[in-house]
C-alpha cells in the first residue's frame, strides 16, 4: 500500500499550552524532542513539537514579518526546527485567524501568505490556526481558506489544524477550507467534568471525523495532576486520577482525535507514561481507515454517562470502547447482533483486552464486562467463523 500522505491519520504529538502557556522556550522544546526519542515516545508515533501561543514579540517588524521572542527562543526557529528535524521529528507553530492571537500577539488577519512563506523559511511541518480576534464581518470559513491556500503553496507541506473550538458548526465546512483537524470543543482543563463535557459534546459528531478531516478534542492533559501553570487550566482544577487520565485517553483515541500531548514529559510519571504509550491503544486510533466510531443503540443501561463506542477497524476486527463515566460501578453488555453478526452465523468474538495487553477468551452472542465509575474497558474483537 502506498504510505498515506501527512495529515491522513489523527496527527501524534506535543503542545506547549496545556502546561506551559506563555513560559516556553527553545530549550523546552529541545528538551521535549530529546524526550521523545530517548523515552519511546517517537517510537510509538509521537512526531509533531508544537509551539503554541506567545513566541512572538508584540509588534512586526517593519516589512510586517513575526518576530520571535528573542528572550525565550535566541536561536530563531530555524535553528529550533533544525534541532527537532534531526531527531526525526516535526516542529509546529501557532497563529490566528484574527488580527491578533488569544493571548494579544500579533494574528495573520491579512499576513497569511507572508506568514505562511516565513514558516516555510523557518522549517514548519504544522501549524494550529486560532480563532480570536476575528474580524466581526468577514466569514471564519474564508479566513480558513486563505491560510489553507497560502500553506498549500508555500513550497512546503504544513499540516493544517484549525483551531474554532466547534463554534460557527465548524464540523460543515471545514473540510472543504482544506484543513487536516479542527478543534471542535471549547478549551479542555484539567479535571474530570471537562473530561466527561467534551466527550458527551462529540458523540453525535463522530460521522464527521475520517481521514484528513480529524475532530480534535483538543490536547490531551494525561499526566499533568493539576502542574499547569495557567489555573484556569490546571493548578485550581486539580487534576484527574490515573483512573481518569486513562478513560479520557481511551475516549480520545476510539473518537479518532489527534493525540497530543499536553504534560511536561521531563516529569511524567510512568503510569502517565504507560497511558501516553499504550501501542494497543494507539493501534486503534491510528487505524488507516479513520472510521468514525458508532455509538450502541440505547440498552438499558445507555445514559449520557454510560456507553458502548465501536470502531471498524481495517482488518475487519472491531475495538469496543465500554466507557462508564458515571460514578458508580456497572455492567456493560454488548449483544453481538447489534454489532452486525446475526446469531444465525454462528460467529464469536475473541476478544483481547487493549488496557491489560491480554487475551479475554472467546464469547458466544454477547460480553458484559464490569467497568467501575470512571473506567473503562477497551476491546479488541476478532470474529471467529463456527
Ligand atoms: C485558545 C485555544 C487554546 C490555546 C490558546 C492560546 O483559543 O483554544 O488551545 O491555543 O487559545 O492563547
């Protein structure tokens, strides 16, 4: 099969904002590149080091080019793209749709494709494309085209993420602007009721997702324990459980989101290591078909809180998310008639479980696995002729 062109699968990386926001640097960056070879991160897929908002100086310069913060990257972004290049890696950046960025540095509102040409310069493979600051009377789908057209033609290929947070139903035309992802929920934080918002908020948005065209709940906050240091984000929120990190992993992955990683590797601990590289985990989100996941019809036990995701892989096996977020133990049953196998078939399911890297053994018409509050169980299931 021909290797599939960037921006085909949910994009893998790391972003600066969930921990960080404005306190980034060059020497961050080269750290979390040096990280992600040493620690196994690129090994699992991990590729893209973005840089979010706040590199920049406030002002252009005279020809209106960005200029970046020399206090916190000295060395310029090529020198910074060169680095990361070198460890087979890409590098990222940030701008807006707007005059101006979320957090008041200069937008690319009319620099689009001078900006675009500057990434090209300065060795950009990504760049997230904000959503503030934009003009009242000019259409957001617009604005996003003429990024998506200065990036196409700017001599280098620059994966494309939209950044709208879901608003204007981003999720109807923002395929056709040309972008790979687009965000499609408000800002995450690091608590669990975010975790639990944004999850129940895309259930019905799951048709839109697929291949270049990636529904991006925003950045992951596995492993950050409240250590933002934006409060809004995380130090007043407190953080979730490792319990909690690894539903809200498994959520993101069965939905098919880009998977980026918002903690301060330097420091992450190994169960938030061991959530971030789980390859069965990976393996579902990273299925080079994309199919959006189906939610099971209504059981018993469906709430807005309690139920089944099921993802059609290529290889004809299907993963099955059980995902209880309510905060009480249940059982949750799958009939495997629902799924599409008539009990006249015959067909079993062997089912491996992606969390306990184990085989499950081999099921007749149904499973009904027992998920405590604010777990999961992932599955693998494998049909089985009789
Ligand atoms: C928000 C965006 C965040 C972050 C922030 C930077 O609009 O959703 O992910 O990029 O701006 O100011």
């Amino acid at each position: 099969m021909a290797a599939e062109r960037f921006g085909a699968l949910p994009p893998m990386g790391w972003n600066s904002w969930n921990t960080f926001t404005w306190d980034i640097s060059e020497a961050l960056l080269r750290d979390v590149a040096d990280i992600f070879v040493s620690e196994g991160y690129k090994a699992a897929g991990y590729e893209y080091i973005v840089i979010d908002d706040c590199w920049s100086l406030k002002q252009r310069d005279e020809a209106g080019n960005l200029v970046p913060d020399p206090a916190k990257f000295p060395s310029g972004m090529k020198a910074l793209s060169d680095y990361i290049h070198a460890k087979g890696l890409k590098f990222g950046m940030y701008s807006c749709v707007g005059t101006h960025t979320c957090a008041g540095y200069p937008g690319s509102f009319e620099h689009e494709f001078q900006d675009a040409a500057q990434f090209a310069e300065w060795g950009v493979d990504f760049l997230k494309y904000d959503y503030c600051y934009k003009p009242k009377q000019i259409n957001g789908a617009l604005l996003y085209k003429r990024m998506s057209l200065a990036l196409k033609n700017c001599g280098r290929d620059i994966l494309f993420s939209a950044c709208n947070w879901g608003a204007d139903d981003v999720f109807l035309w923002i395929h056709e602007t040309g972008a790979h992802m687009y965000r499609s929920t408000l800002d995450i934080q690091d608590n669990w009721e975010s975790v639990k918002r944004l999850a129940i908020s895309q259930l019905d948005k799951a048709c839109y997702t697929g291949a270049y065209r990636h529904n991006d709940m925003d950045m992951l906050i596995v492993g950050i324990y409240g250590g933002s240091n934006n409060g809004w984000i995380g130090h007043i929120q407190g953080g979730c459980t490792d319990t909690e990190y690894k539903t809200h992993f498994s959520l993101w992955a069965l939905m098919g989101s880009p998977l980026m990683i918002g903690c301060d590797v330097r420091n992450a601990n190994q169960t938030a290591k061991n959530i971030l590289l789980n390859r069965d985990i990976l393996a579902i989100n990273q299925d080079i078909e994309c199919r959006g996941v189906y939610r099971l019809e209504p059981d018993w036990f469906n709430t807005e809180e309690v139920f089944i995701l099921v993802k059609t892989l290529s290889t004809g096996e299907l993963a099955i998310g059980f995902f209880n977020l309510s905060d009480e133990q249940k059982a949750l049953s799958v009939s495997f008639w629902d799924l599409g196998l008539p009990y006249s078939s015959g067909i079993s399911l062997s089912l491996y479980d992606c969390w306990a890297h184990e085989d499950m053994g081999t099921y007749q018409q149904q499973a009904a696995p027992i998920v405590p509050a604010h777990d999961c169980v992932v599955v693998r299931a494998k049909l089985n002729k009789s």
